[in-house]
C-alpha cells in the first residue's frame, strides 16, 4: 500500500449531477455500502464471507447526488472495535502529522486521507469516539451527528443504540458544506447564548494539553454572556464509562456474535479479547446501565436546550506512539471513553476542533450541542473559526 | 503471511466422514468454491466484486467425503492468466526448493504449500499448464486429468475449452489415491505397451535439463518393447503453441472481459497486458487454429489409443530466477507452453514427475496418456516409482 496506507481500495465513482460538493472528492470508511464492493470492515475474513453491496449506502447514494466523487475506501480497526487506528491485517494507517504515533481510530483510513490531503472529506462512522479520536489525533475537524439524525442503512453496525457516521475535513467551511447536504434542518433558535465547562472532563486532559488548549477556551467563553462551570456527572465519569461499556458491549456480541461463533475469524490480539469480553455481558443484567442511558440523555437534554454548548476536550493528550504496551492502550482507551461517551450516552452532535497542539503534535478542542442542533453547530463553528484560526 | 506465503486464508473445514483420505489434508487453489467464502482468483478487485460460495465445488466436496480435511485457500497469479507464480497483491509464494526462483503458476500457492509440507496434497487448475508447471518447478508430482473428465463446476474459469483441476503431492501414493476418489474407472486395456518419446518437444529442453533427465528416460524406455521416437507436430510446435494461445485468449476475454470492461479491475503490468491482447482477438478470425485444434486431438488420440504413453520434459529447464525481465519471461512462457499445449490441445491427461534436478533445482518429467486413461496412468506411475525414486 501506498499513500500513507489510508486506503483499502481506490476507486473513481463519478458524482451524478452537478450540485453543491462538485470539485470535491471524498473517501469512505470501508464499512459503508459502495455498489458492488465488499466491505472488509477491517477484517479478511469478513470480506471473505459477505456479498458485494447492492447499490449505495443512502448517505454515499446523497453525496454522489451532489456533486462529491468518491475516490476509494478506508482502512479501519477490526469490526469498528478499537480506537487506536492499527490493524493487523491491512497495516495500521500513517499518521501525517506524526508518523512515530498512531493515527486514532477506528476511522483511521478516513483521517489519514484527509490529513494527508488525499481527499477534500471522508466518511467514517462513530459509536464510541471513531470519528472524533483520529479526527483529534490527526489535527482535523470530525463531526459526529445527533444520533439516528442520519441514515445508518447501508453501513455495517458495531452497537446501533449508539452508531451514527461522520465526517472529518481540514477546515470548517467544508465540513459544513457536507453538513448541509446530508442534515435535515430542525432547529429553531438564532444564536447559541450559553457555554459551559464540564469541570470532570478537563479534569481528564494531560497538564501541557490543558495548558495548550486553555488560550482558545477562554476565547471562547468570552464570546458568551452567560458562562458556567458544571458537573455533568453526578455518577462520574468512570461511571458513565462503565455504562456506555457495557451497554455497547451487549450489542456488539448481538450484532457479531453469531458471525463469530460461526466463521471463527482471526482477530488481533486486543480485538479478539474485546469481543471475548463483550461474549460474557448479559443484557438482562443490565438495567441499571439503561436506567443512568436514560437520566443522562434527559439530563443534558435539558442543560444544552437550543441555546447551549458544551466544551471538552476531545482527547485527555496528544496520539500515543504506535505499538503501545497493553496498560498502556487499556489506560487511554479507558480515559477516552470517559469523554467521549458524554455526548456517546446522550446522542448528542458534537464537533471536535484542531485548536492547538503539543510540541507539534494535534489535539482537538469539543463542542457539544443538544439534540438536532447539528447544522446550527457547524454554522457556529465555522463563523466563529477566526478564534482558533491564525 | 506466514509459511512461506501459501496461503491465502487458513481454514479448517472437518471431513464428512472417515473414508480413504482420512488423515490427510489438502488446501485449494483460491478460485475453487469453498462454502462462505468469496475467492479471490488473486486479485483483490475479483474478491470484493463476487460474493461467497452458497456451496463447496463438487470437486471439494467430494474430497471431504472421503475423508480429507480442507486447511487452506491458496495463493494464484491474478485470475490465472501467467505461469509465473508471481502475484503483486498477495505476494509470491515462497519455492521451497530455492527461494531465489519462481514457484511456478499459477497454482503457485498450491505447489508452495505441498513442497513446505503444509498439507498432504492441493488441488489448482490447469489449463494452460498451471499445475503441471508449478509442480515441475517445486519438485512434485502434479496431474492434469483429462479435459471434461472430472467437473469444473464451483471453479473461477480462465478458458472453458482447456480448463481442468488437478492436484499435487510429494508421491505417487497420495496422487493416486486422491485419483482414485476424484476420477471414474473408463479403461479398458491390462497394460500400457508402447513409449513415444517426442524429438521436438526435447529439443526445448536446455542441455543441463535433457542430461538430467536422460538416465530416467532409458530407463522407462528399457520397460517397453515397442519404443519410437517421433515428431508429433508436422506443423510445429511454435504453431501449435500459437493456436493454443489464440484460442484460449478468445476465451479468456468471453469469460472475463465484460468484468474487466465494468470493474476496471488493478492487474500486474504482464497480466493487464495479456488481457488487453486477449481482448483484440476475433472469434470468428480463429477457424484455422480451430481446425488445428480438432486435427491435434484425433492425432494423439490414434497415435496413443489406450496402450500408448508419451514422454516429454514438463518444463524447459528449471524455475527462472524471480524478477526476471520481461523478455526472458516471454522466452519462457512461450517454450513452456509449446510443451504443455500438447495436452493442453488435445485434452489428454499428463503427469508430471520430480525425476532429476539440475544442481539442486528440480525439473520435472511428463508422461502423457490417451483420453480417459487416466486412473491407468496414475496406477503406472505409482507401480513404476522405482525407476526414479533412488
């Protein structure tokens, strides 16, 4: 493979009409439907044993629609399970803005693309940070949508309850071209007028991440009249962690289990742990997981309205290096979670932002919004990029 | 991948019963039906274009059976179009015998993992020579039935009219066993009675390789009382060799150019090549070599008949070095398959045999049978092993 190994295959589908994304091509996480490919979803053995795709996933189907050409399909971590970038079988995908650390995952293909300029945009998906994490690591722009805002028919599933597909480009103005091609219009207020803080979150961000991003965070704040430093989580995030967890957990195993009892297909080592795992979780044990789902999805529901955002930080440091020890990939991966499952628990859209980075290397800055204010949230962005934008 | 870059996939696909192939394992060549699987036919376009396989090829699933056990799909020069063995997405099987040269194709794979000892015996197809020259090359026992004897149903096809399967293994017990379960009982006759050696087709032959091989030949030659030496091509085997290349080139484009024309699939510069000059050929401009072809196979059915074996060198000389320049592989290619064209027109069955090496590398035998004589051919081969295995 060539090209920083972001591609599992390029392709050249010619968009249908001439409309709003013309001049831009695109690339795809290559577990969503393209005509008469076969997904790998990471895995040999799963192109091995599925059937090319009939016709477009409706979210590719809508870009062709409108103008973009897609250009190939992206590697990702085995079965979307992972959130490091590194594949076993198809090579882990070259981080461009640092080739010694990993490039976050599991849309890795996708962000590698796009960092290294391949491509104009890329589709990954997003259940637990896919999108946001390699966006994050790779210096980007990612958008994860309000959840079940977007069509998922046509992309191969990780935990439904919590999959939704995302973009990442290099600026703002692109991202939320691509926003308003695939979002509905929904909401109704004219402008954001709250911002608040989740103080548990920064709390998970490393000393020189905090100190990098806390120039543009108060820029930021400073924008707004009303400013607040909150708790969002009564239970704490480790709690909230373990929730998301296990709730995913259970329905990986119900997407995949059967298939994997099946076809017994040859994972790497931290993906095959992974699903042995997630084989054990029961999901009638599981009430108290759904009932906390449930409280933080009325919870922030209404903290956030139709007026608010909530800023975190992306990712608690910068991309570790490849090949990190098991502790090592099992403490990130733990402290990741914990901030990605905030807006992964609630549904909510959230947009992570390349403000600054570390000796060189990115880190993403995160605003969230409440439910269906996706496209008010691009827009706010990217008025708003001369804050973070030298 | 691992062992010496045979496989394409591991597998391990129980018997149906315990029959006489108990015990043994084989892997196939990776465009046999294989039940859930898509076959690649070695190229990663094909596999992502074609879906699995609702059923094991009957060839397959005959041989589970009886006993053996499925571990592997192998590796297979792009849609089995080149005799090299050399394969730019999956990688070159490894030659056992001398890693510095060429496995042979295209049943490259297949021959690997019988020389590494990985498996007892691997099915590949033949059409234009790709288990007998691949065998010669690894130093094996390799078969080619005779053509519409033994079905093709379940297997990727390359040129309908020529296309068989064989298979191949390190003795002459295991090829005639798995003969035995493959092939039907058709001969008539007690013994064959009369050897034809072919003065043109050892004329191909380098000097190291006749000198090689010459000691086994007397000997096989001092077993019969009728001996002849004879030229079977009045019109020699250059024409031969071209008719043979016209008429599987016409099939070639029938069978794949529609897909090549839609796909636009990523070949290796000599496969894309030998596509493209496939795709200029005209049908209804291939009347002579047609006629030729009819001509060839009452020829050598006479002059064969049910007692009669002919003797010619499998290969020209050893496994070329890998890598080599395209002249030398076009010199190659072309001296092999006026040797393997003689079966290959007439549609008889060939056995070739690890008689002799030429400073280590091994070269290969051929004794061709008349059609149908095929279980007789493998009984003889396996009762007279003693003239070559010291």
């Amino acid at each position: 493979m060539k090209d920083y190994n972001a591609f599992v295959e390029e392709l050249n589908v010619e968009p249908f009409a001439k409309e709003s994304l013309s001049g831009l091509r695109f690339a795809v996480k290559d577990v969503l439907d393209v005509k008469g490919i076969t997904a790998s979803a990471g895995n040999p053995d799963w192109l091995r044993t599925h059937s090319p795709a009939k016709s477009h996933a409706p979210v590719v189907q809508r870009l062709l629609e409108n103008g973009a050409t897609l250009v190939g399909t992206t590697i990702t971590d085995e079965l979307m399970y992972s959130l490091n970038g590194e594949n076993i079988h198809y090579g882990t995908p070259v981080n461009p803005k640092d080739h010694q650390r990993i490039p976050g995952g599991s849309s890795s293909g996708s962000a590698v693309a796009v960092a290294a300029k391949l491509v104009d945009f890329a589709l990954g998906t997003d259940t637990a940070g896919s999108v946001r994490i390699p966006a994050a690591y790779c210096g980007l722009y990612g958008f994860r949508p309000t959840h079940n805002f977007l069509s998922i028919e046509g992309v191969i599933p990780l935990a439904p309850s919590f999959d939704t597909v995302g973009w990442m480009t290099c600026d703002t103005k692109t991202l939320l071209k691509v926003g308003e091609v695939l979002l509905q219009e929904e909401s109704s207020a004219q402008a954001f007028t709250r911002v608040m803080v989740d103080k548990d979150a920064w709390a998970l961000a490393d000393e020189e991440s905090k100190q990098a991003l806390s120039p543009v965070l108060t820029t930021i704040e400073n924008c707004f009249t009303q400013r607040e430093s909150i708790e969002i989580a009564d239970e704490g995030l480790v709690t909230w962690m373990n929730a998301f967890r296990t709730l995913q957990g259970i329905e990986v195993w119900k997407s995949h289990g059967e298939w994997i009892e099946t076809v017994k297909p040859h994972f790497g080592p931290d993906i095959a742990a992974r699903f042995e795992w997630a084989s054990t979780l029961k999901e009638d044990e599981s009430a108290t997981e759904q009932q906390l789902k449930e409280r933080i999805q009325n919870r922030l529901e209404k903290l956030l309205g139709d007026d608010g955002l909530l800023i975190i930080p992306t990712v608690p440091g910068k991309a570790p290096l490849v090949n990190m020890s098991g502790e090592e990939i099992e403490k990130r991966r733990s402290e990741t979670i914990q901030l990605s499952s905030i807006a992964g628990l609630a549904g909510l859209p959230q947009v992570t932002i390349p403000v600054a980075d570390v000796e060189g290397v990115p880190i993403g800055l995160s605003v969230i919004a409440g439910p269906k204010q996706d496209l008010r949230l691009l827009r706010w962005m990217d008025q708003h990029c001369d804050l973070w934008e030298k």
